[in-house]
C-alpha cells in the first residue's frame, strides 16, 4: 500500500526536520513518519530508488541518512517542495506509491 493521500486529515505533525514538516508518528528508527507537505514523502515506505530525485526537473529532493529504517537507511527529504511544478512525475515513477503531491496541501501545515 502506497502513501495515505489524506496524511494531513488522518496524521498530527511531528516536529520538523531540515526544514520539512513531519507527519507522525514517529518512532526512529524503525518509523519516521510521513516528510513535506506539498510534496510528501513517507519515510515508512521509501526505499532509496532515487528515480524521484535524479528526474526532478527542479530538484526538490536531498538525500538524508536514516540508519538502521527496515526499508532503506537513506530517504528522499522534500527540502524544495517550495520550488515544486506539479509535474507528477515523481509520483509516477517512485516503485512503492511512497510519494504523493497535491498543491492544494501547501501552507497547511
Ligand atoms: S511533482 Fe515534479 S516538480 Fe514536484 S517534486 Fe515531483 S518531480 Fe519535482
């Protein structure tokens, strides 16, 4: 199953981290969360394929370390969603449904 597209109704903020909102619950390093708001991430679902981060037309993504995370000890940390176009390609082209975009979602956090 691919990321809650509803995490904003259904999950409490967590705190931040580089600058990201985090959706909880958080308990590392086993469950960190969903990361971003207009551009969202769930860090529980990632598994560092990467395509999202090297095909952003604007670079939205960074890399962090999450050691010892069950799925994968990197993830994908939205820290330009800011600088998002909504071209979806990351959405569509990320292997586990872990990412979800909705510009409608921005600024509510
Ligand atoms: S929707 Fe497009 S611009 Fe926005 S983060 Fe994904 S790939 Fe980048």
């Amino acid at each position: 199953m691919g990321i809650d597209p509803n995490f904003d109704k259904n999950r409490e903020t967590a705190g931040e981290e580089n600058g990201v909102t985090v959706w909880g619950p958080v308990e590392p390093p086993e469950t960190l969360g969903i990361h971003g708001t207009h551009v969202a991430v769930d860090y529980d679902i990632c598994v560092a394929d990467g395509a999202c981060l090297e095909n952003c037309p604007v670079d939205v993504f960074t890399w962090v370390d999450t050691p010892d995370h069950p799925e994968s000890e990197t993830k994908v940390e939205p820290t330009r969603e800011d600088q998002c176009i909504d071209c979806m390609l990351c959405v569509d082209i990320c292997p586990v449904d872990a990412i979800d975009v909705d510009p409608g979602r921005a600024g509510r956090t």
